[in-house]
C-alpha cells in the first residue's frame, strides 16, 4: 500500500502543471482590427447599407507594452479613411495608448439601370446596384433604393452611373405653361376650377397660376396629386 502512495504522488509531480501557464496575449495591432471593423459594420448596419467590406490596417506603436491583453476601445467619427483606437493596460503598469489605422470601406450604393432624361422621375426598376469606395458616413452617395425612388433626376443620367444625392431632387408636380386644377375649400364646399401654371413648383412650392379668362394672378400651393390651392391674389399683367 505505501508502494503504490508512493508510485502515485511521483506521477502525479511529473504530470505538467497546465494551470500554471499564463494564458497568451494578444497581438494588440489585431485587437485594434477586430474593434474598428466591428465598430464600423455596426454603424453600416444602422444606416442600412448592404454588402458592406470593411479592411482596416493599423499602424503598430512600438511604445506600448503591455504583458496582458489590453482593453480596446473604437473612437467614432465619420471618417471612414483613418480610424483609431484607444489602448488600455490592466497589468499594473497604467499604459495607454492611441493607435491609428488607415481604412478602407466599400459598400452596395444605387446605381441607374437605365438612362435617364433630366427632371424624369426614377422607378424601381431604374435602379440597381453598385459597389463603392465610402469615404465618410455622411455620404452623399444613395445607399437604399427608397431613398431615390421618386425623385427626378437634375439632369441627364447614363445607366451604370452611381446616384449622389446631389443629382436628385423632388419631382416637379406642377410645369409651366401646362394647366392645372385649382381647388377651393370653405364651409365643406369643394370647388374646381382650372388655371395656367406661370412657375415650376414641387410639393408644397407657392407658384403663380393665372385665371384663363380674367387674367388675373394668384399665388397657389402646389399640392401632392398636381392640384393647387390659391392663397393671395397679384395685380393682373398689363
């Protein structure tokens, strides 16, 4: 019995003591990666935006050292060309540190299926997809569909063209020169009538229409199905 005691607490002082070994750190530089792509898919995410790529490359700071993995924290920011990082030691010693990292975004934004004449409201199927280089989050490139599906283009299009934000606008709901339903409401009474449209005018726009007959001036607001509603009456033109 005391033979096999003995037998038994040698191999249990060769058997390696697993425990012991200090679990690995990590690459800070890694740790830096990790955070700022998972911070920006995040932010994507929340806007909508499809099929997003996101490579960062961080930019090693030779002054850190830090036996344990350090706590990492993504600053925000718009910018999606350089991001950083903040650092922050837990072994006792107090290091923190900022790393930088270039970075590099590419996302599905709308693209045009078709050509399209200026002032020409855009369908859906006008539109497809495109990837592209994002710069900042307050891009002025259109990332969904229903953001562009309405609107009328400023001027010529070509299919394949990447739809910004500036080469769109509201549709005109009202042209000039074209005639339009003029409807007056009071006391429940309904009323229509036609006039000439002397403006341009988008929903919600106060344009000139003028009576066909009298002559006479009034400004209207431009509703959202085309029709008008008068508001204050002009001189009539000499």
């Amino acid at each position: 019995m005391l033979r096999f005691s003995r037998v038994f607490v040698l191999a249990a002082l060769a058997l390696p003591c697993v425990s012991a070994k200090a679990a690995p750190t990590r690459d800070p530089v890694d740790a830096v990666r990790e955070a700022i792509v998972r911070q920006i898919q995040q932010e994507a995410r929340s806007r909508g935006w499809q099929l997003v790529k996101v490579d960062v490359s961080p930019l090693a700071d030779s002054r850190f050292v830090c036996k344990t993995t350090p706590i990492v924290t993504a600053v925000p920011g718009d910018n999606l060309l350089r991001r950083s990082a903040d650092l922050e030691c837990r072994d006792g010693s107090g290091a923190r540190a900022t790393i930088w990292a270039k970075v590099a975004v590419t996302a599905r934004a709308v693209s045009l299926a078709a050509d399209v004449p200026p002032g020409t409201p855009l369908t859906p199927a006008d539109l497809g997809g495109a990837d592209q280089a994002i710069a900042t989050l307050a891009t002025d490139y259109v990332m969904k569909p229903e953001d562009a599906v309405g609107f009328a283009s400023r001027r010529r299009l070509a299919n394949g063209q990447v739809l910004t934000r500036r080469l769109l606008d509201r549709p005109f709901k009202v042209t000039r020169g074209s005639t339009v339903t003029v409807v007056v409401r009071d006391a429940g009474i309904e009323i229509e009538t036609e006039a000439n449209a002397m403006d341009n005018g988008r929903e919600g726009d106060t344009i000139r229409i003028a009576n066909p007959k009298s002559r006479k001036i009034l400004r209207a607001r431009v509703n959202a199905d085309g029709t008008v509603t008068p508001g204050v009456s002009e001189a009539k033109p000499g």
